[in-house]
C-alpha cells in the first residue's frame, strides 16, 4: 500500500557535492628509525636525490590522492617522538610538534611543501621517543571539529607513518573513540 524511496549517497557523492577533506600528516620521529645519517634509516635522505625514502614515498603516494580532494592546498604536518626545539625554546621529547618547528607556522604548500618540511626537520631533529599516537590524534580532532553548515561539510584524514609498535594504546583508542563522536 505504501512505499518510499529513500537516496543513499555514498563518499563520492558528498565529494562531488563538495565535501572538504581535512588532511593531517604525523610522521614518526622516534629512535627506532636509525640514524638518519646511516644508509639503513628510514629517515635516510640520499644527498644525490635519486632514492626517496619510505617516509617521502607513503607522503607521496597517499598524500596526492588526498591533497586532491582538499579545498585548502595547505596541509598540516606534526612530528612525533623527536628531541626538538620549537619557536627557539629548550629543546624537548615532544610527541606532538609542527614538522616546520614553528607553531606560528604548521602548515606546508602543498604535498611537496610537506616533503621540504620533513626533509629540513630530518636534519633538525633528534630522534628520540617513545612512540605515542594519542597526542597527534587528540590534535587532529581538534581541526575536525570545525562546525558543519549546509554550505560547508568537512572530514578529517589523519596520516600517520611510523615504523613499529605504539606504546600508548590504551590513549591512543580513548583518544580515536574520542574523535569518531566528533
């Protein structure tokens, strides 16, 4: 006797509609890495440029494909487990700094612009660690809940690439159960 049609939409309706992806970049600092200047680090940068590292390939190949889909060309991008100082101060183990050292400044121009970022803190920064997720996901959540409006709808992508365990999981889950509510 009766029926309706309901419309499903699915992810690439909403971006044909408009929807901004948010795109975050965390990358891993630790000391399990290796010494960026040994050959055998992941952090590795080839002085003749031939080679990228793992860390420049994953910006690379994931972070076209989502920088694509960003109404803003700049992305923020945070380190993680480094000995760093940002805007000058005493140096620190931070789990959660701007890749620019700069807090004045955390975003980059672009997947490119990510890539310099990353390759000057390489040569900046300490390694240090442990490798703790919490603080970045807390961060990113905080740039994802910009208010919704009928003619602004936005969704967070958090890239994080690390080389191994996590030593917070339990802050870390609280903290992605945390964000999925926003």
């Amino acid at each position: 006797e009766r029926f309706e049609i309901f419309e499903k939409f699915g992810f690439i309706d909403y971006l044909a509609g408009g929807l901004d992806i948010g795109f975050t970049v965390a990358i891993d600092f630790t000391g399990s890495n290796g010494d960026p200047k040994s050959p055998t680090s992941l952090h590795y940068i080839d002085p003749m440029g031939q080679k990228p590292n793992q860390y420049i390939m994953a910006l690379r190949s994931i972070g076209n494909i989502l920088a694509a889909y960003a109404q803003k060309a700049y992305i923020p991008a945070l380190g993680f487990g480094g000995f760093v100082s940002i805007d000058g101060a005493q140096p620190v183990t931070s789990h959660c700094f701007p890749l620019s050292l700069s807090s004045q400044h955390p975003y980059f121009d672009g997947i490119e612009g990510v890539v310099q970022g990353y390759v000057n803190a390489v040569q900046r920064v300490q390694l240090s660690g442990p490798t703790l997720f919490a603080d970045i996901i807390r961060s990113s959540t905080v740039a994802a809940e910009r208010p919704y409006t009928p003619q602004y709808q936005h969704f967070g992508v958090t890239l994080i690439i690390a080389d191994g365990s996590i030593n917070d999981m339990d802050q870390t889950i609280d903290a992605i159960v945390k964000a999925s509510d926003k």
